[in-house]
C-alpha cells in the first residue's frame, strides 16, 4: 500500500517496505519570507516567485514520513490575577481623513444650561425695561404710524405689498432665520435648501407662515464677538464671550464636523457662526453653559486626539476670497431689499480695529495728502456672517 511522505519539500507515495535511509530529499528546516524573497532555512537558495519557492528541491536526504504533522494549537492568553487590558493607539491623521463624516448630516440642538447668575441677571434686565418713560417721551399720542399703500413686507422671503386694510388678512410665508453664507453655500438657517446661486438663494419661498411686517421693528445689529477655545484629552470647549446671552432666542446645533452657533444678547445683538470642526465630536455628550458674561459650548471628543487647532484646515483655504465675495453678495441683498438689517455688521469689542489695520489706515491717508505713505498688508480671518 503506497504512502504519502509528509517530510517539507517531498510530498512523494512510497512503499513503506522499501523506505530506505536516502529514499526522500526534503527540507529540514523552516519557510523564510523575507524582503519578497522566499527559501528554506536549512539552504540558501531564494526566490521572489512563489511556484518557484514550492518546487525548490529538498536539501537533506533521509527516511519518508508517513506521520502528519499535528496541527498547530490556538494559544490563548490567560491574564494571570486580572484582566488583560489592549490599549490602542490613535489613528493617523490620513485615516481620520478618509474616515471623516459628511459635514451635510442633520444638526441637533445641543442642551443649554442656564447659570442661576444669568437667570437672575436677566430678570434684573426685564424689570428695567418694564418701567414707565419718563413724562417726555410718553408725551407722545401713542398711535401707530399709518402704512401707506405700496409699502412691502418687511419679513425676509415675502415680497407681498400693502394695498390696504385686506392685504392684513392675507397669510405671510417668510424665512424666520437668518441667511448664512459658508464656503460658497447659501441657505437660510430655518430651513435646509443650498445653493450656490445668489439669485436663486433670493428666490428661496418661506418655510414658516404668519403675520406681515408692514414697519420694520428695531433691526437686530450682527457683530462679532471675541472667541477662545480650549482642550483636554476628552473635551474640546468653544468660548464665546457674549454678555448677557438670551436663552430663548439663542441656539447651538451641530453634526459631528460641523458646530452652528447663534446667540442672542444684550437684547438687539446677533452673534453667528458656523464652524468645521477639525476632529469629530459626539453630539449626545455635548451641551452649553449660559453665564452672565460669555456661553461656553463644550464638544465631548469622537476619539481621545489632541486637536492641531479648532476648525478644520480645507475651511480657511480660500478665507480671504470667501470674505470679499460674501460682502458683495451683502451690498447686493440689501440693495434687493433682504432683511437690510439682517446683513448689518457691527462690532463687539474693542477688537474690531487691530493695530496693523490702523496703521495700514494712517499709510493711506498719508498717502493721499501726498505724504508717500504705504500700507501694511495684513492677515485676514474670515466670519459666518448672518442676522436675525
């Protein structure tokens, strides 16, 4: 009966009665991979092609085997007096990358705490603007201005014009957001349709119903407030120094790459913006904290990563060309008659002038009294600028 000889590099039926000591040439030794290369330890020929590496001839003559090899046994670890803990490191920053989520998902609001400092802040505020005029402005009759027939609605998406008593009854479909313009997009914050054409961004219907707004109230102004932010190997947290912030008609939403802010404070003032994130974040381990003085937004981390810097590096690529085009499509909405307040810009704080724009402001002035003067060139950081 023949066999089948199990010795590495064999593989040859003998007869077991005539197994003689130099009947099977075979390897001894073990399989090398090394560099592409391939060979058997026990001689010292290599290859790089595999059908070639199967057919090198044994270099050890001896008995066949008939024995096969025992298969090799699962090993397992057992954690001696404990658990045995796998730490895995962080994930390179190309894999992140290709692993990044779409910053188009669906935002959610994130919670807000309200400090018991800002309620009591806020109720002091609301007392104020209860009392009585003074005898000199309540002088007045008290009766509405009229509204002249011709005027249009003041709400942002409705182009309706007063014709008279009736034109009251009619419903009103308009935006009650804000227009944001981000990376070329343009949409209203209430509702989700973008577009890159600012005509048809004009032409976007209303998403709400109500009431027209013949006369324009107080406009809410737009302005920029100061920003710092901050890190631990979990947390990432977004200050954003506002004081006396309004926690029903403020909002953070957010996707885990995308963070939309908007806060209402000292009552006629819109701080927006909208950031890409540089890392990802869990939306359900995030919330806000309202104080007197700024609101502070903290990110849980996807991954325990130190963060290179907050937004992330595509999102201030073309900063400088985003923020001329965006001014000129504001110039153009308010020449169209979009909520002219809405795309007003103000400023927070001291810092809206820094020190090389003023010097770059007295090199131009030098300049055209024939003083010779130049300009320096400065940086520029671009906003999310939109009204309320």
């Amino acid at each position: 009966m023949a066999l089948l000889c199990y010795n590495k590099g064999c593989g040859q039926k003998f007869d077991l009665e005539k197994n003689a000591p130099g009947a099977c040439l075979h390897h001894p030794g073990f399989p090398i991979f090394h560099d592409a290369l391939k060979g058997w330890s026990c001689c010292k020929k290599r290859t790089t092609d595999f059908s070639e590496f199967l057919s090198i001839k044994g270099c050890t003559k001896g008995y066949h085997n008939p024995e096969k090899p025992p298969e090799a046994k699962e090993i397992t670890r057992e954690a001696k007096g404990g658990t045995e803990v796998i730490v895995q490191g962080p994930k390179p920053a190309e894999m992140l990358e290709r692993e990044r989520p779409s910053p188009e998902e669906p935002k959610q609001l994130l919670p807000v705490k309200v400090s018991r400092s800002l309620e009591e802040a806020l109720a002091k505020l609301d007392l104020i603007r209860k009392e009585p005029l003074p005898d000199k402005a309540s002088a007045g009759t008290g009766a509405e201005p009229a509204v002249s027939v011709g005027t249009t609605c003041k709400n942002s998406g409705c182009k309706a014009v007063y014709q008279g008593e009736e034109s009251n009854l009619e419903a009103c479909t308009f935006h009650p957001g804000v227009p944001v313009f981000h990376e070329g997009m343009k949409y209203w914050s209430c509702c989700s349709i973008k577009t890159t054409d600012f005509t048809a961004f004009l032409e976007q219907k209303g998403c709400s119903h109500g009431k027209h707004l013949w006369l324009k109230k107080q406009d809410k102004k737009l302005v920029s407030c100061r920003q710092d932010w901050h890190q631990t190997s979990s947390l990432v947290v977004v200050t954003v120094y506002a004081k006396s912030p309004l926690p029903e008609s403020s909002f953070v939403k957010a996707n885990r790459t995308v963070l939309d802010i908007h806060v209402v404070f000292e009552g006629d003032k819109v701080f927006h913006a909208e950031l890409d994130l540089w890392g990802t974040i869990s939306m359900e381990n995030s919330f806000v904290n309202m104080v007197p003085s700024k609101v502070e937004i903290t990110l849980k981390k996807s991954s325990p990563i130190t963060w290179a810097r907050l937004e992330h590096p595509q999102s201030r690529g073309e900063a400088l060309r985003r923020q001329q085009q965006q001014q000129q499509e504001r110039e153009a909405a308010e020449a169209q008659g979009v909520a002219g307040g809405d795309l007003q810009e103000d400023s927070d704080d001291s810092l809206s002038w820094s020190e090389e724009e003023e010097e770059e402001e007295e090199g131009w002035e030098e300049e055209d009294g024939g003083g010779g003067g130049a300009g320096q060139d400065q940086a520029s950081s671009s906003h999310i600028l939109a009204g309320n």
